[in-house]
C-alpha cells in the first residue's frame, strides 16, 4: 500500500514521516476495524429491541462529531506535540467543500439506516460489499486510478457475491417482513453503497491539497456537522426526538438505561468508523480504502450470525468466500506492484551510482 507522501507538519525527517505515517496507518485501521464491526451491530441492536425510528439511527452516525475535538485540539494546547494551530490554513473553499460533502454523507447515512432497518446485519454487510465496484469506477474517473488485474479481479469476485446474495435473498427474510420492505432495505444499501463510493474518491482528489493530517480531521468534523445538522431537520420535521424520549420509556424492550447506553456507543462506534476511513483514504488511496472496508464485511457477516443467530446458508457462504478471495487477491496484486517498484528503484539507483563512477 503506497503512501500518498503527505508533510507532516511537524517538519521532521523523510524517514520519521514514514514511521510516523505507519503509526497512523495502525491507528487508523484499529479504529476502522472496531468502528466498522460495533457500529454495525449496535445498529441492529436497536432495531432488533423495538427501536424504529430510522432518523434516530442516522442521526447518531454524525451526532458524535464534538468527539473530533479531542484529536483536533489536544495535540497543540495540551501535548505541545505540533506547532500548527488548530484550522490554520483553512481554506473557505475547503469549508465549502466540506459542507457540500457533509450533505452527501447525511443522505448516505439515511440510505444506510433505511437498509440497516429491515436487512439481517450479514445480508446488509454483504450487499455494502458492492460499494467497491462503484469505488474501483469512480476512482478511475475522478482520481485516474490504474485498472489492473488485481483489483479488476477483486472487483468481479466481490459483484458476484452480491448478485449471488440478490439470487437467494427472497428466503432470507426477518419475521413479519414484507417482501417489498426486503427489497426497499436491499436497494437502500446499494444506493448508500454508491453515494459512499463516490465520497471516498472525491476526498482522495482534495486530501492530496491537504497540508496534514490535523486538517482531515478538521474537514471530517465540519462533514460531520453538515450531516448532523441535515439529520436534525429531519428529526424535528419527523418528531424524531420526542420519539426518542417516547422509545427509550416505553417501547425499547431493554429498560431506558439500556437504550440511552445503546444510543452513546452508536454515537462513539460511528466517529471510530468514519475517523478510520478518513484516515485510511488520506493515508493510501479511496480503493485501498475501499478494499479494507470490503475486507471487513466478513467479519460483519460472522458478527451477525455469532451474535443475532443470522441464517447462514449455502449462499452467504459462497459470498463471503468470494469476498475473502477477492480481497486477498488484491492485497497479492499490491504486494507484487511494491516489490517491482522496489526492484525498479533498485535498479535506477545502481545506474545513478555507476553513471557516478
């Protein structure tokens, strides 16, 4: 995975930058993993109790937002650990950018929680899987990503376990859900699946006019709070807060404290799962970031049956193979593309050196 080669504002060596870079790729990653895997589940966790008001369960995806604080601020009035200010060097195109973006987010969000609402938490992470096809072509329109094999193959693996997972969804029902809401759920997560492929992409093109990663954190806040504020409208307009106080006393099946306590680590699990993809886009690529979600939906489709009893036929077991195959096909295909990069680097430096001599 090749590192876009960002400054970091700190201004140490070339070499303390890739450490420094590997370091956050970690991070990031970590937050990715928890983020991706809670946030998933805890989603269906409140559905699956009575919790139904889908403007509550998009709200929380973005209402964590003030959480972004804490990276944005502590490291320079607390840790002394950077010399740039907070927001310095923000832009008002950037702003603009972000509140654009951040509209874009809430509408995925709302997709997501429609999906999230009638889809078991494996059907729903399979069929999310498809956003990856749509990632490999709107990185290749917006940022001229290379097709190769490897992410080619990738890519075909990955849409014939969604069409596979379509095939035999009709079966796959939860109880007292209508065919017709089934496949509302399922259209909705291939629409937010296509709203976020062309998110990931887009904040590639403006990260690489970013100076640091503190400002895609900052971006990621004012995204964040653009989608909170759209989610908020519809939550007045739906009533969605008084249905939330009427939920948590009277219809969430767990007591009050279970739902306020349901509704905080939504609101945490969220911003890991964001603030992780932010950070894997800016730090490799909108396709590697792409891929490592995709690489996860196992994962979700394991968490689903282990904790919710999902069904796993015949059919989810042949998807999440293919999605296994085709993401460790594309980690092969990286793996090779950095070894003949080291190989050519190699062997330009030998000539330098003999040219020299």
């Amino acid at each position: 995975m090749e590192f876009l080669g960002h400054e970091v504002e700190t201004g140490v060596s070339k070499e303390t930058n890739t450490s420094y870079n590997v370091f956050l790729l970690v991070i990031n990653y970590m937050l990715l993993f928890i983020g991706s895997i809670s946030s998933s589940l805890v989603s269906k966790f409140y559905f699956n109790h009575k919790g139904d008001s889908r403007w509550v369960s998009t709200w929380v995806q973005s209402a964590g937002f003030p959480l972004l604080l804490l990276p944005i601020y502590l490291p320079f009035y607390v840790f002394k650990s950077t010399h740039r200010k907070p927001f310095t060097k923000f832009t008002p195109k950037m702003l603009l950018l972000s509140i654009v973006i951040g509209f874009f987010l809430g509408l995925n969000n709302l997709l997501f929680s429609w999906g999230n609402s009638y889809l078991p938490v494996s059907t729903n992470s399979l069929v999310l899987s498809s956003q990856l096809v749509f990632t490999l072509i709107t990185s290749v329109i917006i940022v001229k990503q290379k097709i190769t094999f490897a992410n080619l193959n990738c890519v075909i693996l990955l849409t014939l376990s969604s069409v596979l997972l379509a095939l035999g969804s009709s079966h796959d029902k939860p109880n007292g859900l209508t065919r017709r809401n089934y496949f509302i759920g399922f259209f909705s997560t291939i629409g937010a699946g296509l709203l976020f492929a062309i998110y990931l992409p887009l904040m590639e093109k403006i990260y690489r006019h970013v100076y640091c990663y503190s400002m895609v954190v900052e971006m990621q806040m004012v995204m964040e709070l653009t989608a909170t504020i759209l989610a908020t409208l519809g939550m007045i307009i739906d009533g969605g807060f008084h249905e939330m106080k009427k939920e948590g006393k009277n219809v969430f099946d767990l007591g009050e404290k279970a739902y306020w306590l349901t509704v905080m680590v939504n609101v945490v699990t969220w911003q890991f799962c964001f603030m992780g993809t932010a950070g894997m886009v800016f730090l490799t690529s909108s396709l590697t970031g792409g891929v490592c979600m995709t690489a996860l939906m196992a994962v979700n489709v394991l968490g689903g049956v282990i904790v919710f009893k999902d069904n796993f036929g015949g059919i989810k077991v042949v998807s999440t193979l293919l999605c296994i195959w085709g993401f460790s096909s594309y980690l092969y295909g990286m793996y090779n593309m950095k070894k003949k990069k080291e190989k050519k680097e190699g062997s330009i430096g030998i000539e330098e050196q003999q040219f020299v001599a």
